[in-house]
C-alpha cells in the first residue's frame, strides 16, 4: 500500500474514534507533558540561578588568586605584606575582612578590614581566622577553599574564602565575602515561591521559608534534581541544583498548585482543541497524503541513485514549496559532490608532493644543525684547554719568580749557617710548580682527580689572591678578602686554585673600573660555599653555550671533576656561590 493511502487512512480510523475517550487520553497526555515542562522550567531556573551565583563566585574567587599569586607573599616584609592586604580589600567589590595566616592558622600581620563595608571589626576579623579553611586550602589542588556561611552582624551573609598565597613557607590569603548575591535571592523569593541558597553543611542563606523541608531534600543537595513533598498539609513542588565549583546548591521551591497551573490550564484547553483538530486533519489527510509524498518519493529514488557513487543526479521536483526547496538544495548537493571529488583528487596529490619535498629540507636543515653542534663542542673544548693551559702558566710564574728569588737569597747566605730555612722554602716552592704541572697534565688527558685530596680552603683562596695581584691591580677593581674559615675541602688543591683563578679573572674582566668585589664563604652541614659578590652588574658576553664567558665555562668544568658546583646569580648584582665538598 502506498504511503499516501496509508496516511489518508491512518487519519480517518483516528478521527473515527470515539471524542470522550480521545478526549481523556489527551487530557492524560498534555497534563503530563505540561507537568514535566513546570518540572523543566523549575530546574531551569535553579540552574540559571546556580550559574549566576557560581560566575559571581568565580570572580570573587579569581580576584584572590589573581592577588595571591601576582606577589611573592613570603618574601615581602610585614609592611608590604598589610599593604597587599590593603589592595585586596580596596580591589575586591564585595570583600569585609581580609587576612593572612600560616599554616597552622595563626595572623602572619594585622587584618584590614573597612567598617563601613558590611561592618568590618577587629572581633569579625578574628572570627573570620577561626572560621577560615586553611587545610582545606592547602591540600586542594585550585588552592583555594570555601568555608561555611556565617552572619557575624545578624543581617548580611558572608563566606570565608582561603587562598594559598606560598606554599613554603605555607601562607594563606583569607578574605570574608559578603554575598550580595543573597539579598538578590531574597528578591526573588515570596510567600509562593522560595529560593535558597543551601552550603554543604546544610546552611541556609536568610530567613527559613514554610515551604522548605531540608530533611527532605538534603540527600539531593549538590546534584541536578526535582522533587516533590508535602509541607504543614500544602503539596510543594521545587527543584535543586549545585553551584560549579563548590558544594553550595540553588533550591527552587513552589506549591504544587501554582506551579502545575499552566499545565492545568493546558489540559482544559486541549480538550476543545484535540477535537476540531481531528476533524479538521480527516479531511485534509485525503487530499493532501498524495500531494505530500509524491515529491518525497523522487527525493528518495535520487537519493538510491546519489549512494551508487553517481554523483550529479537530479530530483525532478518542480514545486516551489518547502519540499521544492529541499530538492533544489539536493540537487546542489549532488552536483557540488561532483566538482569536490575532483578537486579532492588534485589536492590530495599536492598535499602529498609538498610533504615529501618538507620531508627533504627537514632532513637536510636536521643534518646541518647536527654537523654545526659537532663543530661547536670540538671548538669550545679545545678553548676551554687552551685557556685553562694559559692559567696554569701564569700560575707557574709566581712561584717560579719566588724560587728564582729564594735562590739568590741562598748565593748571598752561603757559608752563614742559615741555610736550613730557606732551602725548605726552596723544596715547598719546587714542590708547588710541580703539583700545578700535574694538575695541567691531569686536566689535559682528562683523567679525574684523586678521590682522597683535600686541602684547606683559606690557604687555596690565599694561592688565588697571590697570583691574582698583578690582575687585580690592572683592572681596577678592589677585591675585598673577608676571613675565610679553616675549614678541609674534598678537592685537588692545584685543580682549585685554577678554577678559583679563572673564575675570579672572569668577575674583574666584567667589573668596572673602580668596583668592588667580596670573596667570602660560609659553611654547610657537607660542604663549604665561597661567596664573590660584585657591587655592581657583571657585563660578561655570553657564549654560544649559554654560559657567561669561557672563562666561566671552565671554571665549572673543572669544578665539576671533582664535584664541586657553580651557581651563577639570576641578577647580574647578586653573588656568584662556588659549593665545594668538605673533606
């Protein structure tokens, strides 16, 4: 049977059916559905209220974030940190208090509050401290934390809100927020309709309403649900719904009555309308079923046609109505089907080509860089020998001129008996050039310093500031040795001295004329660390490698072979730290 007959008769056997129980059917539907729309519309708004309540929360919440992690709060002094204090509170509309605490919840500084702002005090400030979610905050992974609604005056509602300021030392921003959203609820809530704003500690925000049975419905708090209960003999409809982001909920409260009055009023209608339409739709069902479906059966024989992969294919509808459109819009379809293949065709081909000739200058920009690198490393090692070879030269001509020196003393004493000393001056001289010579033999073959060498720290920098001398004086800068603690370092003492050397050379090549430079050190548990602190910024040129200068570069080299470290300052100003292992 064709589908137009099917149609025509379809609606004929209906409209044949007896009014009453049609009638009754309708009324069953409609009032259902009208029911589930009151339900629909209570959830929409619970949900629309929800949101709005959470996009203000959110940017009360983003404000102290923003605050709390624009500043180094640990760092600050108490003065800058209540001046922080201050712009939080001038900078966020709705916030009364504003504190900061550590981690066991006790007042880093005074709060600020403002008293003409929702009644700041002292007391409430306090009170805020005791109320406010440290842990809460500290463990959440936002770093941020709600606490309970509270009404420190009886009139407004706030809510605690922490954020995690630092987290070594562990500090806290705490603000009290006065939610101006709860009045805005109150406005919307009369003696037929409650909306309340519920925590999850079961707080309502203002005064209680009649309708709202929060035993009944505390179990639904935080998820989207609907509800219906009975309250002091009145039949109340409502909905819930959570505020993202928190474990706060929007409950929407009705009487039943007042809520389903459109849906009553949809079942008295439709009652009337059911039935003239029936009658209405019976005759027209006849004369237009074949008027209908004709054009939408070519549509579906084009369509078979168009999935053979026969692209172009027309329909031929010529009506100018809606299902002429659609046939129009088929026919499009149908022909630009036929000019994309083509051009899908062609551009997978050059999508193809380009990749292969990417492919190509990839490989070739890859193999290049990688020879570049090579030549790099081989260059800056045999820099960094050289320049380390010059340092130990210099270093051998101190004690050379020293040993030159002693030996003349020695030609003019010769035959007075005071012989003995200068000669053991004579041997530690000697013994000093050949330690620094086997320094240089061992840092030139690469072998790795004695595990069991050790000397003394004061005596290494007092090698250092004797060979600098000459140095020191031509650039300039005043070099400035603070007591340096007897302490035995775990390194080669030659090694050390040449790093020490280089490293100090780098410094007064960077300084000014007239600057001054601080050697000092300090002591760790397992380690010693020498402090060269520039009253001025070190302009060194950078490398290729990133280091500052090559002088720098092996001065770490060579402290990095026998586990010392170099740490250079972030700020050009700041004190360059050498760690070196106690013995």
């Amino acid at each position: 049977m064709r589908l137009w007959l099917r149609f025509a008769l379809v609606i004929a056997a209906v409209s044949a059916l007896s009014l009453l129980f049609f009638g009754t059917w309708a009324q069953w539907a409609t009032g259902t559905s009208a029911t589930e729309a009151a339900v629909a519309a209570q959830l929409r708004d619970a949900r629309a209220i929800a949101t709005s309540v959470g996009r203000w929360l959110d940017g009360q919440s983003d404000f102290l974030l923003g605050w709390a992690g624009t500043f180094p709060v640990a760092t600050l002094d108490p003065e800058r940190q209540t001046g922080l204090l201050r712009a939080v509170l001038t900078s966020v509309p709705s916030a009364v208090t504003v504190v900061l605490v550590d981690g066991d919840g006790q007042l880093v500084v005074d709060p600020v509050y403002l008293e003409e702002k929702g009644g700041g005090s002292e007391q409430r400030a306090l009170a805020l401290v005791e109320r406010l979610p440290v842990t809460g905050a500290l463990e959440s992974s936002a770093g941020l934390a709600l606490g309970a609604f509270w009404s420190p005056d009886g009139v407004h509602t706030s809510v605690p809100i922490a954020v995690v300021a630092s987290e070594d030392p562990p500090i806290v921003l705490g603000a009290d927020i006065d939610l101006v959203v709860a009045a805005e609820l109150s406005a919307q809530s009369s003696a037929t309709r409650a909306v309340l704003l519920v925590d999850g500690a079961k707080t309502v925000v203002g005064p209680p309403h009649p309708l709202l049975r929060l035993d009944l419905v505390e179990g639904l708090l935080g998820n989207l649900a609907d509800f219906a209960y009975q309250s002091n003999g009145t039949d109340v409809q409502g909905a819930a719904a959570p505020v993202s982001g928190t474990d706060w909920s929007i409950v929407v409260l009705e009487p039943a009555e007042v809520a389903l009055e459109p849906a009553n009023r949809i079942r008295r209608s439709l009652i009337f309308a059911v039935s003239l339409a029936m009658v209405v739709a019976t005759l027209l069902g006849f004369v237009m079923g074949r008027w209908f479906t004709e054009p939408i059966a070519r549509l579906r024989d084009t369509a078979l046609v168009l999935a053979e992969g026969r692209y172009g294919a027309r329909a031929e509808v010529e009506s100018q109505d809606e299902v002429g459109e659609l046939a129009r819009a088929f026919n499009h379809l149908s022909s630009r089907l036929k000019e994309n293949q083509g051009e899908i065709l062609r551009q997978r081909s050059e999508i193809e080509a380009f990749n292969q000739e990417l492919q190509q200058r990839v490989d070739a920009a890859t193999a290049d860089l990688r020879e570049a690198q090579e030549h790099l490393v081989r260059s800056g090692q045999l820099a960094a020998v050289a320049q380390l070879g010059a340092g130990m030269a210099h270093e051998l001509n101190n004690p050379l001129m020293a040993i030159l020196g002693l030996t003349q003393i020695l030609r003019a004493r010769a035959g007075d008996g005071g012989m003995v000393g200068v000669l053991d001056d004579l041997e530690a001289e000697a013994a000093r050039c050949r330690d620094v010579l086997d320094a240089l033999l061992k840092l030139t073959n690469g072998e790795e310093p004695a595990g069991s060498a050790s000397a003394r720290l004061d005596e290494i920098l007092a090698d250092v500031r004797t060979a600098l001398v000459a140095a020191i004086r031509d650039s300039g800068v005043t070099v400035e040795w603070v007591a340096i603690p007897e302490v035995a370092v775990a390194v080669d003492a030659a090694l050390a001295v040449g790093a020490f050397g280089q490293l100090v050379a780098a410094l007064l090549k960077g300084l000014p004329r007239g600057a001054t430079l601080t050697v000092s050190a300090e002591l760790e548990s397992n380690a010693a660390v020498v402090l060269l602190a520039p009253d001025q910024e070190v302009g060194i040129v950078q490398d290729d490698w990133m280091a500052s200068g090559l002088d720098v570069w092996v001065a770490r080299q060579t402290l990095d072979r026998f586990g010392g470290q170099l740490v250079e300052p972030l700020d050009d100003s700041a004190a360059w730290r050498v760690r070196l292992p106690r013995a």
